[in-house]
C-alpha cells in the first residue's frame, strides 16, 4: 500500500496539463492586457496628433494681429468638425471601442486656452498669470496655444474592474498639446518707423495694417527723422543687428540678421550720415567710402532715380534751384502735424509741374491708382503709381529741361544694369508703436513691433548744410517716403516672401 502512494507521488507523467491548466488563464490574461494596452497606446497617439495638429493650427494665426485669437478658434473649429470641405469631416479617433468604425472629434471635446507665456520646465503646470482671458483685448499677446482633448472612454477586454474595483471595464484617455507661433523678418533694413497713427488715446490709434487697409496711408507723403530719447509719430530709429556698418545695411537692403517678429532691439550710437548715405545709394548717389561700390551688385541703384539732381553729381544730394529738373513733388502739411501729409486730392493739378518740366512739356496722362489698397484704380495717383507709369512707359530716359537735362537712368553706377526686381526704392522696415513702448526703446529691451511696411522712398535724404560732409554728422533733412504695403491679411501680400512664419510645438 505503501509502495503505491509512494510510487503514485514520484510520477509526474501528466504534470505539464496541470500547470498548463493553471497558468492558461494567466497567459491569456496577459495576451488580453497586451492587446489592451496596444489598443490604449494606439487611442492616445491618435488624440495626442490630433491635439498636436489643432495646436499647431491654432498658433499658426498667432501672428500679434488683434484678431489673432478670432482666426485660430475659426482654424481649430475647421480642424475639428471639417467644416473646411478639404478636411474631410474632421479629426478621428479609434480604438476607444470595439467598433471598427473611427470617431470624430467633437466640439465639446476639445477645449483651448492661449497663453502668452509658458513656464520654462514642461514639469511646471501652467500658471493664472501665463493665460489670456480677455480674448479680445489680449489677442496681441497671444504666443501659444494649448489645446486639451477631453479624455476618450476606453473600453478594455481585460476586466479591469477586477484591479481598480470599478463598476465596469473601461478607463479615460486624454491629451495635450502646446504649440507656439514665431514669425521671423529677413529681407528688412534695421530701421523702424514709428506708427504714425498711433495717438495717446488707445481708442483713437490704428494699428498700420488698419490705417492701411482703410487707405488713410495711401498717397500720403511721411516725413519722418532720427531722435534717440522719446520718439514719437515722425520719427525712426534703429535697430540692433549683425552687420559692422549700419550705412551698408541699409544700401544693400538686409540687416545682416532675420529678426523675430516678436522681438526688437533698438540701438544707439550712430550718425545720420550712415542712415542718409546708405538710403541714397538706391538714388545711384555713391558719398565717401561707398564710392569703391559704385559697380559692386549689392550697392546698385533703382532702374528710375530721377530726384532733380545738379548734372555729374554723385556723391550726394544737390537738387537744382532752377526748376530744369524736379523730384517727386512733396505734400501739402497741416499745422502742427508733423507725421504725415495730406492726400493727393487732384492728380493733374498735383504733378502738372513735375510731367512738364520731366517729361517734355507733355501734360500728365491718366495713371492708374494701382497701388491703392482695396485695388480702387480711379484714385488720384500716388507717387509710387507716377514712379511705376514711368517704368512701364519706357519715360525713364525722357529728359528734363535744360540745362540740366536730367534723366532717370543711373549714371553713377558702374555695374550691370540694375533690375526691376526688388525694386530698390522700396525697402521693408519696422512699425513700432513709439508712445506704448517708450520706455523700451529708450531703455534699449525687446518690443514688439505694430507690424512691417514697405515703403517707396519718394527722394534722398539732404543735408540742411549741402557743405556739410556726405558721411558726417551734419544735421539731416527728414526722410521721405510713402507707405504701399504692409504685412499681414490687409496688406496686399508683397511682404509675405520676407516673413519665415513657424509654428511649433512645444509641450
């Protein structure tokens, strides 16, 4: 009997069914939470790119503007529900069910705060002072946006009620996104402008882009001159940037560096005479130094630099006294407005003069309003329309009276022949509103700029001295300009191949 229970406990045939029988249910267990977790895993990569993607839409319209914030909630509402039929019916999710079939994102399941500010440690939450709560008000200062995707209810095979001891087999699965927008400026001289329409009343100022869009810039002459301390509409100033000479910066038409939209810094230091030189080599007027460029590419002039120039001057500005030749005429100011001029009210009135005496005796022929900006062509025709009719024309080498018989062609410039493209008496520069950040531009810290224009430059730049060196420090007469583009979806879209725009993600 012994022997039998003995013999029966040393035999082990059969023993793998046993542990098979026992360790089944673990195995399969552990197959069933390995498909979970694959399926979970899979959920969350599908809403983390879609909150991935609704952020980066969203920052990508954070571009300062005052109805920033409007734009992005129109992209992410798009993006969400696919009201954009480009966009098929919106972002979709799997895997939260044993369904097949995708779902899609709706409204109410995804929420977005925007931030001008984030904490410089993704472990760091959040803060109450990084969110923008006046949307409206805020929309300037707007940098990132975070996009939350409401957690999705994943239903698990395994029974998880087993381990967390919930009613029922299914746990949550969210994400969230945090994209920021940066907007670089490389074609742009280091300059910046102060808004002319900028007043101490905030409810009274407009933005450029709005003085733009509403033609208030249009056939306006700017005057505008160098003050370091407390600037204010009619003047400029300058900007930080890589190069050694700010003089060749601005004759060749780069600041050497992109600068971020978002962040300026002004700088002191420099003479007007290197403002006033590098602006006039676009006239084909080449002063001191530059003279060695005169047939160097990057310091070529305008195809037209009619400016009502002394015959064989090139080494600065000396319009005539004798009215054998004429500049661009200037414009009617009213009393103690020193930013901008008054509109060209009649054309044929206004440049009946300059076409005379320019142009042969010829009267002036009906030229199109072509850079007005709602594309309004009966307007009385800007400076930059007279100076375009010209080109197109072929009028550029009609000469003036005599005796100074001047033309439009360089002289000067020993070069190639310049071209027409980019147009060299146009260059882009900085709006800045000069009252709201005063105290940064004399304090010499990073500000945010109202925006970008490109502007025509109407003449060169004067010495009050015509004695006076070309390269000294001799007192400047104001620049003057006109205003035909500006950055953004009012302008009319000439600027856009100078900006690198970027949305990236940052959480």
């Amino acid at each position: 009997m012994l022997r039998t229970i003995r013999e029966f406990w040393n035999d082990q045939r059969g023993i793998a069914m046993i542990l098979v029988a026992i360790m089944l249910p673990v195995l399969v267990g552990f197959a069933i939470l390995a498909i979970d977790m694959s399926r979970a895993n899979s959920l969350h990569n599908d809403l983390q790119k879609g909150a991935d993607a609704m952020a980066l839409a969203a920052a990508g319209e954070l571009d300062g503007r005052a109805d920033s914030i409007s734009r992005a909630k129109r992209a992410l509402a798009n993006l969400v529900t696919g009201k954009d039929p480009s966009l098929g019916s919106g972002n979709k999710y799997s895997f939260s069910g044993t369904s097949t079939v995708a779902q899609t994102l709706t409204d109410a399941g995804v929420t977005v705060r925007f931030l001008r500010s984030i904490p410089p440690s993704d472990d760091e939450a959040i803060r109450t002072e990084d969110v923008i709560t006046d949307e409206i008000t805020d929309a300037k200062d707007a940098i990132f946006a975070e996009v939350r995707v409401t957690p999705v209810g994943f239903d698990a095979i395994f029974p998880v009620s087993y381990l967390n001891g919930s009613t029922n087999d299914s746990f949550n699965v969210g994400a969230t996104a945090v994209a920021g927008f940066e907007q670089s400026i490389c074609e742009t001289v280091p300059v910046f402008m102060c808004n002319p329409f900028e007043t101490d009343t905030p409810a009274t100022s407009k933005t450029i882009q709005q003085a733009f869009a509403s033609g208030d810039t249009y056939s306006r002459e700017f005057r505008i001159l160098k003050v370091d301390n407390n600037p204010g509409p009619g003047n400029f100033g300058l900007l930080d940037n890589n190069l050694q000479s700010l003089r060749d910066a601005i004759a060749m038409g780069t600041a050497g560096t992109c600068y971020n939209r978002n962040a300026l810094t002004t700088k002191t230091g420099v003479t007007l005479g290197q403002v006033s030189a590098g602006l006039n080599v676009r006239f084909d007027l080449y002063s001191g130094s530059l003279n060695k460029y005169n047939k160097d590419w990057n310091y070529r002039p305008a195809t037209n630099v009619r400016k009502g120039q002394k015959s064989n001057t090139c080494s600065k500005y000396d319009p005539v006294t004798d009215n054998s030749a004429l500049p661009l005429p200037s414009g009617s100011w009213d009393a103690g407005n020193n930013a901008y001029s008054q509109k060209i009210a009649n054309a044929s009135t206004f440049y009946a003069q300059y076409w005379s005496v320019n142009h042969k005796g010829a009267a002036v022929p009906s030229i199109p309003s072509t850079s007005y900006p709602t594309g309004d062509t009966t307007q009385p025709a800007s400076r930059y329309d007279v100076y375009k009719y010209e080109i197109a024309h072929s009028l550029v080498g009609d000469k003036s009276l005599v005796p100074t018989k001047e033309s439009g062609d360089p002289s000067c410039f020993k070069g190639d022949t310049p071209s027409l493209d980019p147009d060299r008496r146009l260059m882009n520069l900085a709006i800045v509103d000069c009252l709201a950040n005063e105290d940064k531009i004399n304090g010499h810290t990073q500000l945010k700029p109202d925006g970008y224009a490109s502007v025509f430059l109407n003449t060169p730049v004067q010495k009050s001295n015509p004695s006076d060196d070309p390269d000294g420090t001799g007192a400047e007469k104001p620049i003057s300009l006109e205003i035909v583009d500006v950055d953004g979806p009012l302008g009319n879209g000439t600027l856009d191949k100078a900006f690198r725009n970027e949305a990236q993600l940052y959480r």
